[in-house]
C-alpha cells in the first residue's frame, strides 16, 4: 500500500512510507508529541499492543511499521489524539483506548459518521467547564448524537458502557448553557434485597447510597462549589424514583439509572412525568434484575412496547462497550455469555 500523502496544513508530516507499510509520522510540537506518545512512550505501547503493529519514537516522531490496516488505523489514533492536544485538551491511556476503538470501528463500518474526509476521526464530545468528555467507542458516539437528536434516550446495556456517566455529563453541560432549567437524577432504591425501612437514619440518610453512582457522576462533570450551590437551589434534584409519583417535570433534563428494577407500573409513572421542554434518558442493564419477579421489569417491557415510536431513541450497548479496565468485559462476558 502505498503511503497517505498529508496536508501540508496537518500538524504531522510523512517522511517515508513503503509498500510494506512501514511510514514515519513527524509532529511539529515537541511538547505536545510527548504527551502523545505518554511516559516512557506508555501511549505507543498501548498502540502496539492492541492493533500488534511496531511503534518506535525518536524525538517528535514515531515510526509505525506493520499491518496495512492496522497502521492506518493507528495514523488515525495518532491525528485525532494530536489535534485533541492542539486544542487544549488532555489525553490518559482510556482515550488512547478509545481513539483505537473508534479507528477499528472506522474499517468496519465505512459507513460510520464518525468519517470524515481523508480517513480523520471525530469523535462526538460532551463539553462542561470542567472538563471534555469523548466517546470511546462507536457506540457511545451513537448514544451522545441520539441524546442530542431525541428527547427521549433509552441506554441499555451491561455494566460500565458510561450509559449513566455520559447521560449526566450531557445532562450537566445542557444546565450550564442554560438549555434546561434543572437536572432531576432518580433510580429505585431496590438492590440487593434491602428494604428502606430496616436502614439506619433519616430519608435522606437512607436513600443516599443508593443514589451515590449519581452524585459521583455530577462532582466528575462540574465543580464541587457548583454541585452543591445548584443542589441547594433545587436546579440538581437527585431523588429515589418513588419521590416522581405526582410530578410532571417541566424544562428539565431527567436521567433514570437502574431502570431495570422498575416495576412496569413505575416505569410507567415514570414516563409520563414527561413535562414542556424537559428531555429524559432511561439507562439500565436487563440482565441485573433485582427485582422479586425479574419477569416483571418496567425496563424490558418500556424497550419492546415503545421500540420504533417516533421521538425515541433505543440505544443497545455491548461488551465490546464497556471502558473500565479490560477485566470488566471479560467478568461480564464469562456471567453473561459472548452475546451480551
């Protein structure tokens, strides 16, 4: 394969590339080429290892050598990773991750609309002044298009696809642009067979640790001051799903976690709290039940019934999906079997 010819705006030029697909990438700001490359080069380790190409770094350049494919596939990485930095931002091992997902994703689906012209990737992102926020795989930069596209988002899937993270994230960065008027968090506080009223202390005292994946998100997407100065003012308003009974929710922007241990009557109650101007994301795992009756989840029958209806979108997520540490996927595969 003969070797891309680069811009002559790109940050990075081709010195050398050979039908053996073996070429030399050059990026013109050394400090920016080290936080490419990661401590002790740490960033083209993680490239050899997952795309099983050879990564070698002098100075500001890098020199990749291996698989047609695969070396493409990296150039890619490499361009999005260095624009990223360009524009100020950071890069950590999980999104050199999640650039090679998406790389890989980019020959598998030529279709994808994460393509753009001359190969370059562009990953969907969720902005908040704290921090930026990337996909990390195809299928959270379908989830992220579908939260900006539809005003109901369903985000089912195993453990640790950031199905809830970037629902937040997103919810938090709507908040502070001032599109929504408050953020309403909810999930039922039925886990693990444990009833409320045998639990030590006040309402509050009881339900909050149940609710702690959702404040954990929050103090992740904005800063800590402004966390608790909006929880005091009720524009952040995380509540146990039995506080919604009643409520129509009206220019907000709601996540429901846990989905999957809703009854159908609550997810039903839930639903139609719907309100003007107000968007809502549901996000649960079907395969983790707690419920007495897994039959019964409010969850699986919401996806079948409301599947195809106009203003909703079902977003399916998989093991290939998950970005905690790679463990996670292979427990969620060994429980849950190769189709999960």
């Amino acid at each position: 394969m003969n070797g891309h010819e680069l811009t002559t705006s790109s940050p990075r030029q081709s010195k050398s590339q050979t039908d053996a697909n073996q070429f030399v990438l050059t990026f013109e700001n050394n400090r920016y080429a080290s936080e490419l490359f990661g401590q002790f080069d740490q960033n083209l380790k993680l490239l050899e290892q997952r795309l099983h190409i050879d990564a070698r770094a002098r100075g500001n350049s890098v020199s990749i050598s291996g698989d047609v494919v695969a070396t493409n596939q990296a150039r890619r990485a490499l361009d999005y990773l260095y624009d990223r930095l360009q524009k100020g931002g950071s890069i950590e091992l999980s999104d050199v991750e999640g650039a090679i997902r998406m790389a890989i994703a980019a020959d598998d689906q030529l279709s994808l609309p994460t393509m753009e012209r001359k190969a370059k990737l562009s990953m969907s992102q969720i902005s908040t002044r704290k921090k930026t926020i990337a996909a990390r795989t195809p299928t959270q930069d379908t989830y992220i298009r579908a939260l900006e596209r539809s005003e109901l988002v369903f985000g089912v899937g195993p453990a640790g696809t950031g199905k809830t993270y970037l629902a937040v994230a997103y919810a938090a960065q709507l908040l502070e642009r001032g599109a929504v008027d408050r953020i309403i968090l909810s999930r039922p506080a039925v886990e693990a067979g444990e009833r409320l009223g045998f639990l030590p202390g006040d309402m509050k005292e009881k339900v909050d640790p149940y609710l702690r994946p959702l404040y954990d998100a929050l103090y992740d997407t904005l800063p800590a001051e402004q966390v608790e100065r909006r929880i005091a003012s009720g524009e952040i308003e995380i509540a146990p799903l039995a506080f919604m009974r009643g409520r129509t929710l009206a220019n907000a922007f709601i996540v429901l976690d846990e989905a999957q241990n809703t009854t159908i009557a609550q997810m039903k109650m839930f639903l139609t709290r719907f309100g003007e101007g107000s968007r809502m994301v549901i996000c649960g795992d079907p395969r983790q039940v707690d419920l007495p009756l897994p039959g019964a989840s409010g969850l699986a029958d919401a996806v079948a019934r409301l599947d195809g209806v106009e203003g909703i979108a079902m977003v399916p997520f998989g093991i290939g999906d998950v970005v905690r540490h790679p463990v996670v996927g292979r427990i969620v595969q060994a429980y849950e079997g190769p189709d999960a």
